[in-house]
C-alpha cells in the first residue's frame, strides 16, 4: 500500500479508552474546486495519527477523488493499524465501489449506522459541552 498523498482525517487516540470518535454523516467528499479536474484516486479517508484510531463515514457521497483502498496506513514500517476503527456505512458515488482491489484490509463495512446515542452516550443531551441547539 502506498502512503496517502491526502487524507480527510488523521483520528489519533492514545488508549482504547480515549471516547474520540470522528463520524463524518450524510456528507459529501469531492474535489476542492468544481471547476478544476481533481486527479482520481489520489485522496483516501483518512489514516491512523495514532493506534487507536477510530473514524465511521457514512450515508456520504464519496468521489472518484477517493482511493479504492479507502483508507492508508501511517508511514511504511510504522502503519499503526493494529487497534483502529475505520468503518463504512451506505456511502454512494464513484469513490465508494471500488474497481481496483477492496479496500484496505483494516476497514470495515458496518450493517447499520452509528447513532449520535451510541457515539456520545444515551446522556448527551444534558452534559455541558453540547449545544443542543445544532441538533435537529
């Protein structure tokens, strides 16, 4: 596998117990500018900053921007893909079927998605860090 010549995220937790999680959700991840030819495959969703790297995409459009394999290791001789998390769910577009090979081999696809309940705890709403009027 190659190194990522870009990534949308770098997760980087130090510990399984880190609660970080980034979940990028009915989104879309295309090109920088619409009206210049971005180069296929050249891009990947993200790569583990650290071990415990933990990122879910999904019900996102995914371009032919995003590499086949779908996500990258660190740094050769030093991937860091042993305890990540790197998951899909319902992406659509060119970059979600891959033509060339499955994707990387520290993914997965997942049956449902994740739900703000399961990724911040059934409690969120009344903890003081969430604004809850972004919710709808």
């Amino acid at each position: 596998m190659t190194i990522a010549a870009g990534c949308v995220t770098a997760s980087g937790r130090t510990s399984e117990t880190d609660p970080s999680w980034y979940v990028i959700n009915n989104s879309s991840i295309r090109g920088v500018n619409a009206s210049v030819e971005a180069e296929a495959g050249i891009n990947y969703l993200g790569r583990p900053w650290r071990n415990f790297s933990r990122v879910t995409v999904q019900s996102t459009y995914l371009s032919d921007v995003v590499n086949p394999a779908g996500w990258s290791i660190w740094n050769g001789g030093d991937e860091q893909t042993s305890n990540v998390t790197y998951e899909e769910y319902a992406n659509y577009g060119p970059g979600s079927f891959p033509t060339e090979g499955p994707r990387a081999n520290f993914s997965v696809q997942i049956d449902q998605p994740r739900t703000i309940d399961f990724i911040l705890g059934e409690g969120y709403r009344d903890e003081w860090w969430v604004d809850t009027s972004y919710l709808s």
